[in-house]
C-alpha cells in the first residue's frame, strides 16, 4: 500500500466516511463506500471513485496517516 492524502466527512470521530484522495498526483472523488471496518491498527474503507475505479483506503491511527491500494475497476473481473 502506497500513502495518500484523503478528505474526509469527520462528524463524532476523525475519518468517519471518505469524499476524495490524491494519490500518484491525481485526485478522485468517491462516489460511494461499499465496505467499512475496524481493525486494530484503524479504520478501512473499500471505495469506489467517479470513474468506476475501486480502491481501499485504511486510516493507520496510531500513525496518523492514510493508505491506498488500487483493487480495479468496478465489475471487471
């Protein structure tokens, strides 16, 4: 995984909900969260972008830093 800045919705807690991260030099927009847990080192979030792209982004609390793998685009095998 390969670090990321991410803005994100933070209501009661930081990193409730993703909006859009810039990775590689590029931004993108998260059109929808389709998976969110908890593991002991912090949040992750299964996402897919505007362009069809899916990707997951994990929050590293003690780290304070964000994390993003690219899984593919949506629906391709």
């Amino acid at each position: 995984m390969e670090r990321a800045e991410v803005e994100c919705y933070s209501g009661y807690r930081y990193g409730e909900r993703p909006r859009a991260f810039t990775w590689q030099g590029r931004a993108r927009r998260v059109r929808a969260v389709t998976r969110e847990w908890r593991t002991p080192q912090g949040l992750s979030f299964q996402v897919v972008t505007d362009e069809g792209e899916e990707y997951l982004l994990c929050y590293w609390e003690e780290a304070d830093l964000w994390s993003v793998k690219e899984l593919g685009r949506k629906g391709s095998p």
